[in-house]
C-alpha cells in the first residue's frame, strides 16, 4: 500500500514558514550593522549644502564608514590585549587609526579625536581626580600625542583652573630603565636637563579617587612653541631644586 501524498497546502505552508524565518534571519542581521547615514548627510550638507546624495551612493558611504569603525575597534582591541589592558584607552584607539589609515588622514583624525575626548571629560571629573593627587607623587605618563611614556614627579599643584581643568606641575624625570614608586626620592644634581611641565587630565574613572599613577595623561603646554625637547632655564631648574628641597624637609616625600 503506498503512503499517503501530503496535501498542497500543507507543504505550502512548510515552505512559507521557512521563508518567514529566513526573512526574520535577514532582518536580524541588518539590525546589527549601524547606520550613520545621518551624521554623513549632515556633513555633505556642510560642505556643499545644495548638494544631494542618492540612496545607493549613501549605502557606500555607510559601508565604508562601518568597515573603518570595524577595524580601528579590531585594531585597539588586540592592542589593548597585547598592552594586557582591560579597557580600551585613547592611546590604543589613536595607534589603531595611525595604523589603518593613511598618513595626513591619520594625523588629522588623531587630532581631532584629541580635541574630542578633551571636551568630553567635564570639571566635576577632574575636581574628583583631583583630590588624590599629592606632591611628590611618581607617576608614569603617556603622551597621546607620540605615544611615547615619561617618569614624573609633581612638585607643585596648581589650585586655580584653565580650559582643561586642574593643571599641575611636574618634573619630568629621563627614562632610566624601570618604574619609579612614590617613595622613590631624587637628586637633581644628577641629571643634565630638567623640564617643566603642564598636564591636565583627560583620562579619568568616573564618579570615584582615582590613584594619580592609574591615570593616563594629555600633554597640554600652556607655553607657546613649546617641545618636551626644550630645556628648562637654569632660573627655573633652581627653583625646582629649591621646591623639592623644602618639600623634604617638611616631609612631604
């Protein structure tokens, strides 16, 4: 006896239901990719605001727009677990952008990441931070701007505000090979060069003290034309001697 042929419309339905579920697989992954068409029509309407853009030339736009957001977030990711950091920092994202995107646009996104992440960060932030920074404190700072660490010891805080925030000033100690702690003391006399300078913080946890050593560091100079090559005057380096001395004997570090 043969077996009875399943009815049409049965196997109509079996064959809408898949593609119902087929359909909703699309849709789910469509949601997935984000859409900056938005920011990217508001850009092209500053540049040329009588311009438009058509929906396929849009689609290009978006795709290429997720396709370097996808990379540089790959990219700082496996930076951040070579360095064996649990978070993302600037520093990460910034080496990812000079990394995949070519020379002047990679300057100029750098920079203007900078700019950005500087404007985030709001005085409230930095007043919290602030209040566990101490004199003679060591702390490791990286410049964002070349990625580059530098040793520092503060020997002064400065109480009044300016653009960034609280500023502070250090004594940058040279490279010498291994991480300085707090109660590490130095002698001026045996260094060559000593500098100067202004640091405001852009890099902070919210809402709680952070250690001044966790903290991560812009470089903001408040002299004109100025390099972290540039010599401090023997006038300043002697008052930075003289800072440090009274700092000791009032057991300060």
């Amino acid at each position: 006896m043969a077996p009875p042929k399943p009815s049409g419309k049965g196997a109509k339905k079996a064959v809408k239901s898949t593609k119902a579920v087929r359909t909703g697989d699309k849709k789910r992954k469509k949601s997935r990719k984000e859409s900056y068409s938005v920011y990217i029509y508001r850009v092209l309407k500053q540049v040329h605001p009588d311009t438009g853009i058509s929906s396929k030339a849009m689609s290009i736009m978006n795709s290429f727009v997720n396709d370097v957001f996808e990379r540089i977030a790959a990219e700082a990711s496996r930076l951040a677990h070579y360095n064996k950091r649990s978070t993302i920092s600037s520093r990460e994202v910034q080496t990812a952008v000079r990394l995949i995107l070519p020379g002047e646009l990679a300057k100029h996104a750098v920079s203007e990441g900078t700019k950005a992440v500087t404007k985030v960060y709001t005085r409230k932030h930095f007043r919290i931070g602030y209040k566990n920074f101490q004199i003679g404190d060591i702390v490791r700072i990286t410049d964002s701007t070349d990625g580059e660490d530098y040793f520092a010891q503060i020997i002064q805080l400065i109480v009044n505000e300016y653009s960034q925030g609280f500023a502070f000033v250090i004594w940058l100690v040279p490279k010498l090979g291994y991480n300085f702690k707090s109660s590490d003391q130095f002698d001026l006399s045996n260094y060559t060069s000593f500098m100067g300078l202004v640091f405001a913080i852009v890099l902070s946890k919210e809402e709680k003290p952070v250690p001044l050593s966790a903290c991560e560091f812009e470089c903001h100079s408040l002299i004109p034309n100025w390099s972290p090559e540039h010599e401090v005057r023997a006038q300043f380096r002697n008052e930075l001697k003289e800072r440090i001395e009274a700092n000791k004997r009032e057991g300060i570090f």
